[in-house]
C-alpha cells in the first residue's frame, strides 16, 4: 500500500507572515529598482491561498475570466523547457468552474490591474501575472523559499497552497461539497478523503440532541 505523504498547509497566521514579506520585497523593488514585475509573485501567491487554484490554472487566468467579484476557470498551462509553455483546458470537466472571490484578494487584484496599466500593456485579454509570457516555475519556487525563510515560518510545497484554502474553509466546518466545487474535484469522495479529518468533531452536538428527545 502506498503511504500518502504528510499533507501541509499554512494557517491564516501563517500566511499573513508569508504574504507580508512577499509584499514587502515587492514594493522594495519598486522603489528602489521602478520594477513592477516582483509584484506577480505576491498575486499569485494570494490568488493560491485564497482560491485553491491549481498552479497551471493561475497561471493561465486572463483579466477576462475576471468579472467583477467572479473568477472563472477556462484553461491551464503546462510549462516545458526553454520557456515553452502548453495552454489547455482544465484538469476535467469539474475544473472549468466559477468561483466567488473574497474582498481581499479583490483589493489586490485591483491595484495589480492599475499596475499593468501604468506598464501599458492592460488588455482584458491579457494574462494577470505577467502579460503573454508566464512567469516561470523555478522562479516561484525560489520566491517561495525566500519568503517562508525570511518570515520564519515552515517551507510548503506550491501544491499546499491549495491545500491551505481548503483545510482553513474545513476547519470552518464549510459543506465538503462547496469545497471540492471550489477545488474542482471530479468527485466529493476525493475531497473528503482528503479533508475530514480537519472538520470540527459533531459527536458532542449530535448527543445534545439526542438528549432532547
């Protein structure tokens, strides 16, 4: 029997952690170099914690899957060697999706838009992070080492980014079933299996009802 590894995640503290430095490193590259670019890295990594996206599917969002406080999932891209890259549709059909957006990332999606307009290459037909060209794998992985060494907390793979957004949204004892909808899952089963053991335990309520009777 395969053993399953160790599923990590950040709690919403240590995400704020996380995220400060990533902003922090971001504006100081813009201040001191005018470069805006190291801002695609704090986008994504927000669009990752508060979405449960997967990686290719951020990185092939357009401003038009975009609307308003709705982010739709069309597409996902593969990136290859020599900075190729493969657009394609989504994992399955479960993964062609609209999902609700939360204020935050909304704010920061916004001052993200006005930052590609200044650089004058906004287009609703534009990708979000960077303009035709994806930003790359290694890169984020090198951001990703950067900020949880710098904010002093653990090292977590990209992939446990989505699982964050679903173990706090669990935690929160939200329906399993809105969950995988926002994950994309094929089957309600695979997130369960996943994710149960992070609901708040029911057997208390369920005696205090039974005592009722």
């Amino acid at each position: 029997m395969a053993i399953k590894r160790e599923m990590k995640f950040y709690t919403p503290e240590e995400f704020r952690k996380y995220i400060d430095i990533a902003r922090k490193i971001a504006l100081e590259e813009q201040e001191k170099n005018k470069n805006l670019y190291e801002w695609n890295y704090y986008v994504f990594f927000n669009i990752a914690f508060y979405t449960g996206l997967r990686k290719g599917e951020i990185h092939a969002l357009r401003w038009s899957d975009i609307d308003n406080n709705y982010l739709s999932v069309k597409r996902s891209i593969t990136q290859k060697l020599h900075k190729t890259y493969i657009e394609t549709p989504p994992k399955n059909r479960s993964s062609m999706r609209t999902i609700q957006i939360p204020l935050p990332l909304i704010k920061i999606l916004n001052e993200h838009k006005e930052r590609q307009k200044f650089l004058g290459y906004l287009s609703e037909d534009n990708r979000v992070l960077g303009d035709e060209k994806c930003i790359r794998d290694g890169v984020i992985d090198k951001r990703n080492n950067l900020y949880s060494s710098l904010a002093g907390v653990k090292r977590i793979r990209i992939h446990d980014f989505r699982h964050s957004h679903a173990s706090l949204l669990a935690n929160m004892g939200i329906n399993i079933q809105e969950v995988a909808r926002r994950l994309g899952h094929a089957r309600v089963e695979m997130t369960w299996n996943t994710y149960s053991h992070l609901y708040p335990r029911e057997e208390e309520k369920a005696i205090a009802v039974l005592n009722a009777v």
